[in-house]
C-alpha cells in the first residue's frame, strides 16, 4: 500500500472525535461547550466524569495504537529503521487529525491519549512505563494535565537512559513530544501554578444540564 494512502488513512483514524461522540449521543451536550472547551480525554474526565472520561481516553489511545500499525502495510521489512520511522509518522498524522478532526470541523483535543497509544504500538515497555508515571502522579493529585506533563517529560529520559533506544529520529520525537506537551499544556500550567486547575472525580458521575459548565 501507497506511503501517502497510509497517512490519510491514520490521518481520518485519528479524527474520529471520541470525546465529541460521547458527550453528544450518551449525556446530551457537545464537551467543546463546556470546561477547557478542548475534546479529549482530560475535559471528559472533568466535565462527565472518570466512567466517561476512561473510556474516551482509551478509545483514543487506540486510534494512535491503530495508525502507527498501519506501517505493517507499508513495503519496508518490518522491524527496520524505515518501518519504525513510518510508525513515528502515521503515529503523528493521527494526532494531527485528533487535534484537527475532519468529522468534527476540526476542532478537537490535545492528542495527549492518541500520542501515548502511538508510543504503545513502537515500544510496549515504555508506554507502560510511562502510564506507571502516569497513573501515579493522578492517583497522588488527581490532575491529569500534570500526570500528562509527567509522562510526557519522563518520555525522552526513559528513551535515552533507560532504554537506550538507539534510533536518533525517535530520541529526537521523545525529545520534541515533551516540548510540545508542555507547551500545549501552558495554560494548565498557569492554572496549576495558581492553584485554579480542575481535579478529576474519581468514582462519580458529574451532573450536568445543558448549557452549564
């Protein structure tokens, strides 16, 4: 199968708009209305709860998971250097298409979820890794923003001094992921510092009327 046939398709996997589905046809509203007003996993779990919130961010991290797969179709040998370049980059296509989703007019998340299922496709220990960093840091303050800037932080760490990953071109996505998750994070970052970020409700349902936040 063509290159470019592979990016479109990880591109349109990746614009399946989750968030936006299941806050329309399961509680009724559009989650862009409301809370950060971004359509991904974090503003799920704050604005509908962690059920809802769980399920749209592993639902997410497929479609990153599903597109990096992609490469399996691709005519390099697989496990080469080229292959796991290509993973990288229809990894990448399908964020692009959650952060500008065709089915959604192209407003969508982050793609933290999408990213990290990507991630989960090319290296399987450090995705786990990183979900134990992840998952820790939610569990010890129940902000996701944070546990994403922590993941995504320990990311390059992992990659250069734990599992020595010897491939340059993904050191240097590691690298580049960590930059851009705390950059699209500055926000969060402001809200944090001053103590205005939203904690996730665990283990409860948030009630929600239409048009309220």
């Amino acid at each position: 199968m063509g290159i470019a046939i592979l990016v479109i398709l990880a591109y349109l996997v990746g614009s399946v708009p989750t968030a936006v589905w299941v806050s329309k046809r399961v509680y009724g509203i559009d989650i862009r209305e409301h809370g950060s007003g971004n359509a991904g996993a974090t503003n799920t779990f704050r604005i509908l709860g962690s059920k809802a919130g769980a399920a749209v961010m592993v639902i997410d991290m497929l479609k990153g998971f599903m597109a990096a797969k992609l490469a399996l179709f691709s005519p390099f040998p697989w496990n080469s250097e080229q292959v796991v370049n290509l993973q990288v980059f229809l990894g990448l296509a399908a964020v692009v298409g959650h952060i500008f989703p065709i089915w959604a007019d192209f407003r969508g998340g982050k793609g933290i979820a999408t990213l990290f299922g990507m991630i989960l496709a090319i290296q399987p220990l450090a995705a786990v890794s990183l979900v134990g960093v992840f998952m820790g840091m939610l569990y010890l303050t129940r902000y996701v923003s944070l546990s994403s800037i922590s993941a995504s932080i320990a990311f390059p760490l992992l990659i250069m001094f734990i599992f020595r990953e010897p491939e340059m071109s993904y050191r240097i996505f590691a690298i580049a992921t960590a930059c851009l998750v705390v950059l699209t994070h500055y926000k969060n970052i402001n809200r944090l510092l001053s103590g205005n970020e939203s904690k996730v409700p665990f283990f409860r349902k948030r009630r929600l009327r239409r048009g309220e936040d």
